[in-house]
C-alpha cells in the first residue's frame, strides 16, 4: 500500500505544480487588457495561499494518528493535484488568438466564438494567412 501513497504524492506534486505555471501562461491571455495585470496577481495570491496552507497539512500525522494519519497528507495533496489539473482541461484554447481587448471579448474566447470589437470579425488563423505571414484575418 505504500507506493499508492508514493504515486498519488508524485502525480499531486506534478499536477500542482503544472497548474500553478498555467496559471501564469492562461491568466494572462484569457483576461481583457485592461484588467490582465491584477488578475494575475490575483491568480497568483490565491497560488501563494496554497502554499502557505501545505506545510499545515504536511503535518496532519501529528494529529490524526494511525496509517490514516500518514495518508492523510498525500491523499490531500494527490485529491488537489488532480482536480486542479482537470479543471485546466476545461480551459479555452488561445493558440493563434487574438488576445482579448474587453470583458466582452474574453467571455467569446471562452465559449469559442467569433468576437466582435468596434465592427470587426476577429477569426482563427487560416493555412492561407500563416503562409502570407499576416496575423489575424480582419473581414468586416
């Protein structure tokens, strides 16, 4: 029963750790420009409450004693690791997109749509537009 214990602390620290870097990389292109800097760091406080909860729960074998006592801490951390890294498989995909100017904008990157902004149609790139060079296909 030992590596189960082993692996879930392995897969929770390898999760944790990959959600806090998408942290970083999604909070700064899923949010609109002109909140994308205290949204990060807002992202990144709640980060570093997690952090500074863990040695707490590190120590739950001092006071929950028995083999459940000693799992306790690894099956928190594992149960963590693997919802956070779930919930980023819901995340929107932001390759070749624009980044989102308004609210209004980054609430159609989430549901994958066109976004409008003052007339214009914002698309994916295509194939032709990658092999002009050009950016975004602007049409109106």
């Amino acid at each position: 029963v030992w590596w189960v214990t082993t692996l879930l602390s392995y897969v929770g620290k390898q999760l944790l750790s990959t959600s806090f870097a998408v942290i970083w990389l999604y909070t700064a292109e899923l949010l609109p420009t002109h909140s994308r800097l205290s949204g990060v760091g807002f992202c990144n406080f709640f980060g570093r409450i997690g952090a500074m909860v863990s040695p707490y729960i590190a120590t739950l074998p001092t006071v929950v004693e028995g083999k459940i006592g000693q799992a306790l801490p690894l099956l928190i951390f594992g149960a963590c690791g693997l919802v956070s890294g779930m919930l980023c498989l819901l995340l929107p995909e932001t390759g070749n997109e624009r980044l989102p100017d308004t609210v209004k904008e980054a609430e159609c990157l989430k549901w994958h749509k066109k976004r409008k902004s003052n007339g214009l149609i914002f698309r994916n790139v295509d194939s032709e537009s990658k092999e002009n060079g050009a950016a975004n296909k602007i049409t109106t």
